[in-house]
C-alpha cells in the first residue's frame, strides 16, 4: 500500500497484450509503455524486442490491456461508518475490480456537504494511493431535500457533479432551483429516481413475489413517476440530468423518448438490474434487497435493451456496503444495498458472453462514457495522460464467494454465481495497485 | 389413546407455512388432529407424547388466542410449556432476533413456538436453531396452524374440502391467515374467490390461484364457505379504506349479502372479531351458520398434532407407549 509515486524516468513496456480501447474502438494486439505516472506510448509497434534497454518489460501473455474501469457509484461509508466500509477497504476492492477512478456518493456521516468533507476524502484517497476517488458533493444541506449546498464551493473543492446520493430530490421546486443554479456553474444533477410516497415501506417489487412472501410492494411506476416529473423540470430549465441506476421498462422508455426530443438526460444503470430479477429474493435473502428493488424479468430485459440502443449511457457498480447487523434481520429490517467493486466488470461482461454487446461495448459503458459524463480524465488511451490501466482475462471462470471478496462489507448479491472475466492486475499512476497472482484469496 | 397405526411420519423439520406442502402431508396433519379432537373432548385429556419435551412460545407480537392454544396443546401432550413474550421496544434496545434464538437454543428447546411481526423472521430464526420451529403466525406471510384448524373445521363440518367454493373476505393484502389459507384450500381442490376491496388486495394477488371480486354480493354468489378477516382500524391512516361506517356498508358480512351464498354456507372468523366492522353481530352469534367458536376448539387439536408430528420420536419406544 505504498504511496509513493513511481518515479519519473521509470518505464515499463506491457507487451504481447490485446489493446482495448473502447472510446476509440480500437481492439489490436500490441503493447503499452509508461513513463512515471503517465502513458508513454502504445500501439501494434510496441513489442518485447526492439525495446530500449532501461525499460521493464512486463509480458500480457496476450491478455486484454484495458484503460482501467470508471464507476459513477459507489458508496464508501468513510467517514462515519467505517464499521462497514472504509477508503481503504473500498479501495482495495475496487483496485481488485480493475477500477482505477471511483465517484462515492455523499451520503456519509457527516454528509459531503461541505468543503471540509471533500478535501477529507480527497487527502485521505491519495495518502491511500490506491483507486482513485472523486467525490459527490450533496444537493441540499444534510440531504435533507431543503436548503441547497454549497455547488459552487464545492465544485471548487474538486465535487465533480451533484447528488442526494440513495435519497430522491423529493421538492419539485428544490429539484427546479438545483438544476437552474447548477445551469450557472455548468455542474450535472444526479437523481436516485423514486418517489418516496409509493415507495414508503416497501421491501421489493410490489407483485406476485412480494404477494406470496408477504413483503411490501414498492411499484416500478414510483421510479417512472419521478423520472417523468424530472423531465419535465429539465425542460423548463435547460438543466442537466443524469437519473441513476434505472430499473424498469417504464423509466427507460421515458428516457429515451427525452433524449429523442433532445432533452439533456443521460442515466445509468447497475449490474444487478440486468443480471438479476425479483427471483433473486428467493426464500427473503436480504442481500438481494436493494434499491431500486430488483424488478421483473421483463424489466431486466428492457435494461439490457436501454444499454443496447444507447438510452443508458453507463454502468454503474452502485456499491453498497451493509455490515451483517444491518443484514442478518427479517427481510423488511434489513437495510437496502449491494456491494458491488468487484463483480462489475465479471457481470457487466455477462452481456458480452451472452452475445448481447460486443466487448468494447461493454468496456465503453465501464471507461470512457462515464468519464465523459463526469468530465473526468481517463477512461481512454492517450499519450501523456495518467497510466490508469487494467489487464483482464475475460474467459476466465470463477465464482463470486463473498468471504473471497475484499470488501470490509461482504453483502454480494452474486454470491455463488458463476461468472467469466477476471482482473490480472490493476495499474493506477504507473503503479500496480492491484495484482491477482499476489492477491490472498479465501483468507 | 393413540391408536398404533399412526407411525406416518412428518417429513419436515420446521412447521414455516403451508406453501409447498403436499396434499398427502396436509391429510396427515389434519388425519392426526381428528384424533386429537376425540381425546380433548374427554375428561381426562393429559397424554405423555411430549412428556420431558420442552415447548417454548416466543411471541414477538401480542397474542393471547394463538399463544393459549398452543400452551394448551403442548400441556395437554405433557410437554413444558414456557411462555416468553418479547415486546418489539426490547428487542430495538440491543437484543437480535437472533441472538434471542441462539440464548433459547442453548436452552434446549424441543419446539419453538414463533410469532413475529416481519414476514420470513421465522424462517430466519428456524435456520439457526437445532429444534424444531412451529411459525405461529410471520408478518403477512403465514401462519399454518390457522390454515389447518380452518380445513379441519370445514371437513368436519362439509365432510370434504376437495370441490368446495371459499370465498375469503376482507383485508387480504395484509393477512397471513388468507394466504395459508389461499394455499392450503388451492392444495386441496377447493375454488377459492377473494372479495375485498382493491385497495386490501396485494398485487397480483390473482395468480396465487384465486378468482378475484370487488363486489361482495357477487363473490358470495353460491359459496359454501364464506371467511371473514379481521380489518386492523389502522387501515384508515394509511388511506386503504375511508371509513368503518363505510366498509362494513361494502363489505362487512351481513343477512343480506350472506344470503347470496349456499343455504347451508358456513360462517368463518379467525377473531378477534370487530363487531360491526368485518362481521354483523348478529351474523357472527348465528350459530345455525357460524363455526368460530368450533375454529378455536380445532385449534387447540391441530396444534397438539403439530407439536406431536415435529417431535422426533424418542429413540426408545416409551414415548409411543400412553
């Protein structure tokens, strides 16, 4: 867990590699060299010979060299609840998930509200040097849906966008103000689509599954209900909105005819939501209670098909980490979340393996269309930008066991499923962060 | 005394719900509760089946019917019956429904008896414990030993339960009794009708296997069977129903829209009854038509053959000997 930084004249050549670049859809062998933290140069002409002799030469054993993952969403729990996740448990899972850059929602104890908070969690990420953290900064004061945080200040402080984190902008009015004022300083709104009077003490998706295991229903239209009032909202503002980790067949259909008459929306959605359905929940297993709850099959498969026509612009591994006291209670006690650092990219290429997106498609919703949304740096190859790479063998089979994941939390909605795709290794500034070979498995 | 022949065995460690019980393994049940019924009815009722056995209720939720009935039940077999009511404020102080599980286990229970607000808390206490547990009602999920003295009542009384018309009445979206009830009756090949309306019915409710009505005339039309369900006043609160003055005038069971069902309908109440909200007075007391009171008196038999058939059989043959 060193911190240091790699030194500036270091180079080393990753070679005999498959380059994936999904942002300029480039897929080719070839190989990669850093400088310090930065990428050098890469392309079909780098190759083990030929190559000065002061650089380390590192062998891909034809592996996919990847621009490392990006993801919009994750939950951290520092500070305040590091009994359930910390910046370094965090991020060691996510450099176990190939993610070299992650954005943690605000919703921690105190909230990102102020200042103070982002420099915290700014100084305390790079002492770690692990994973990359940026922050969201909260929408309102507290979250508490009234007062509007300090955007600007915040913005300043290096927030990149804005969010309420697992809590709807409940206010038309707050929400309206937000999306104005964030108009000024040019900063994205990010919505958890849900209208908090439907979805008031429910567990799961209201349907036959919930009518039969006695739970409370949360219907798919409070998530259709919110995206379609926001859309209105950014109509009348010219506002940006991104909604977060969609869920239904509704929802998607209302984004996609928004972004059909040229609206300024774009969304996200999380592995569980096309890998999963309400099934999940089986016999009340609490780690499959999440929220947005998981929905229908026929819900799943139109996320697959947002994804697919471009209605969704990314996935997000909407990280959750729950301890077991807040999981080991009757269904309707239970908390709401999944962990989710280091099954994104094995899930996510589910899609891949199912022949129902191409690899770089896969990869794009990972890297760079997140990045761009957040106008973040990475997420594609290019010379002089930061060495944020990861290499990944994505036919390799494994199962997701959570007392094999990293995370200080262990409530994997995956456990026991049976994936393909594994980080080899995971480079963040040059420097390996992140090695399958080293890394302790079922400690 | 018992008679010999009753060897059938339960093939289930825990009692959780009815759903995914057999035909076969519900006769058994109700088979052994017949039985029972003959014994209470004598005026020595005291057996030795449970005799060293103990039997703890834990109610997490108040009870006195349920929780009579099985103190009774467990008495009656000769078992230890401990009675541990705990009030939800206790358990939010600290204490886990699991580590109230693990603190009762290490007690060496022979049969937990579980009540608990949350639907699945009793499947979840039933995976951490060694003895066998009885559900006794989880949240809206289930509650079997209901759903069994229910069939019994009814085959006693109608001889049968396969072909029977049910109509089930109130507010099912919140009652674990309708839904054991839902299951077992479907199990069995009775045609089942919910009547209530759509704001007490749970989504998709249809597809447990019943036919659905908003209109309580229309849904008793030639029922055999017509089963009220307690309407909990809270309902009001959270805009489910406008008022009782209101509900009891749709679907409170009345002479009048009783007499759209079969003559010889019967009349079923899990109680407590809200007079005049579910059920007219009159109605409820009418005891040409009304079994509630017969309900409770299966009660206590069904759940003395729940008890019996969880108990694994002690390895010498004294138990067996009464």
């Amino acid at each position: 867990m060193s911190q240091k930084s790699v030194p500036e004249d270091r180079r080393v050549a990753y070679v005999n590699a498959r380059l994936l670049d999904a942002a300029a859809h480039l897929d080719q062998p070839g190989g990669l060299i850093t400088q310090g933290e930065l990428i050098a140069d890469y392309g079909s002409h780098i190759k083990a010979v030929g190559l000065a002799a002061d650089i380390e030469v590192v062998d891909c054993a034809g592996q996919c060299l990847s621009p490392g993952l990006i993801d919009m969403r994750v939950q951290l729990r520092e500070p305040g609840e590091e009994h359930k996740g910390t910046l370094a448990s965090g991020g060691h899972a996510a450099a176990a998930g190939g993610i070299t850059s992650l954005v943690c929602l605000p919703n921690t104890h105190p909230v990102i509200d102020d200042v103070s908070i982002v420099e915290f969690v700014a100084r305390r990420a790079r002492l770690l040097g692990l994973t990359k953290v940026y922050t969201y900064g909260a929408v309102t004061k507290g979250l508490e849906g009234q007062e509007l945080a300090e955007m600007g200040l915040l913005a300043e402080a290096g927030a990149v966008a804005f969010t309420d984190g697992a809590k709807a902008v409940v206010s038309a009015r707050v929400m309206r103000h937000a999306l104005d004022y964030a108009r000024t300083f040019g900063l994205l709104i990010v919505q958890h689509p849900e209208e908090p009077t439907l979805a008031q003490g429910g567990d799961m998706n209201a349907g036959e599954m919930a009518t039969r295991l006695g739970l409370r229903g949360i219907p798919a239209v409070a998530e259709v209900i919110m995206v379609e009032r926001d859309l209105r909202l950014i109509e009348l503002t010219n506002g940006r909105l991104h909604f977060a980790h969609l869920s239904t067949a509704a929802a998607i259909e209302a984004v996609r005819r928004a972004k059909a008459a040229g609206l300024a929306v774009t969304c996200d959605t999380s592995p569980p939501y096309f890998a999963l359905n309400e099934n999940a929940v089986g016999d009340y297993r609490t780690f499959a209670k999440l929220s947005p709850p998981l929905r229908t099959e026929k819900d799943r498969l139109a996320v697959i098909e947002g994804l697919a026509d471009r209605t969704i612009d990314a996935i997000g591994s909407d990280h959750t980490p729950e301890d077991e006291d807040s999981k080991r209670l009757p269904f309707a006690q239970a908390a709401f979340g999944g962990i989710g650092l280091e099954t994104l990219l094995a899930v996510s290429l589910e899609l891949y393996h199912n022949g129902r997106a191409s690899l770089l498609d896969v990869l794009g919703w990972l890297t760079w269309r997140p990045a761009d949304l957040l106008h973040l740096s990475g997420g594609r190859f290019a010379k002089g930008a930061a060495a944020d790479l990861m290499l990944f063998d994505p036919d390799r089979p494994w199962q997701v066991r959570e007392h094999e994941l990293s995370s200080k939390s262990k409530n994997t909605p995956f456990d026991y499923r049976p994936v393909q795709g594994r980080v080899l290794f995971t480079i963040v500034d040059g420097r390996r962060v992140f090695d399958l070979t080293r890394a302790k498995r079922g400690a | 005394m018992v008679a010999a022949d009753t060897q059938a065995v339960f093939r289930h460690r825990h009692l959780l719900g009815i759903e995914g019980l057999s035909p076969p393994e519900i006769l058994l049940l109700l088979d052994r509760s017949e039985q029972f019924v003959e014994q209470n009815r004598r005026p020595d009722k005291k057996q030795t089946l449970l005799r060293g056995r103990t039997v703890i209720n834990l109610f997490f939720e108040a009870s006195t019917r349920t929780r009579t009935s099985f103190e009774l039940a467990g008495k009656r077999l000769g078992g230890d019956v401990i009675n541990m009511t705990v009030s939800t404020s206790s358990v939010r102080k600290g204490e886990t429904l699991l580590d109230t599980a693990m603190t009762l286990n290490a007690m060496h229970a022979d049969v937990l008896v579980v009540r608990h607000p949350a639907s699945g808390a009793v499947k979840l206490l039933s995976e951490k414990v060694n003895c066998a547990v009885i559900n006794a009602g989880d949240g809206s999920h289930e509650h079997p030993t209901q759903a069994l003295l229910d069939a019994l009542t009814i085959r006693r009384r109608m001889g049968r339960l396969s072909g029977l018309k049910v109509a089930i009445c109130g507010d099912i979206a919140h009652s674990r009794v309708a839904r054991s009830n839902i299951h077992l009756l479907n199990t069995m090949g009775a045609s089942l009708r919910l009547v209530a309306p759509r704001t007490l019915l749970p989504a998709a409710v249809e597809r447990l296997g019943a036919e659905v009505f908003h209109d309580m005339r229309r849904g008793l039309e030639g029922v055999d069977i017509v089963m009220m369900l307690r309407l909990q006043t809270e309902r009001m609160q959270d805009t489910l129903i406008p008022s009782i003055r209101e509900y009891f005038r749709f679907f409170g069971l009345d002479y009048e829209k009783l007499a759209r069902a079969n003559a010889s309908a019967l009349i079923m109440h899990p109680g407590p009854m809200n007079r005049g909200v579910e059920i007219d007075s009159l109605v409820a007391d009418d005891y040409s038509r009304s079994v509630i009171r017969e309900q409770v008196e299966m009660g206590v038999a069904v759940r003395m053959a729940c008890l019996d058939l969880l108990t694994p059989q002690a390895p010498d043959a004294e138990r067996r000997n009464v």
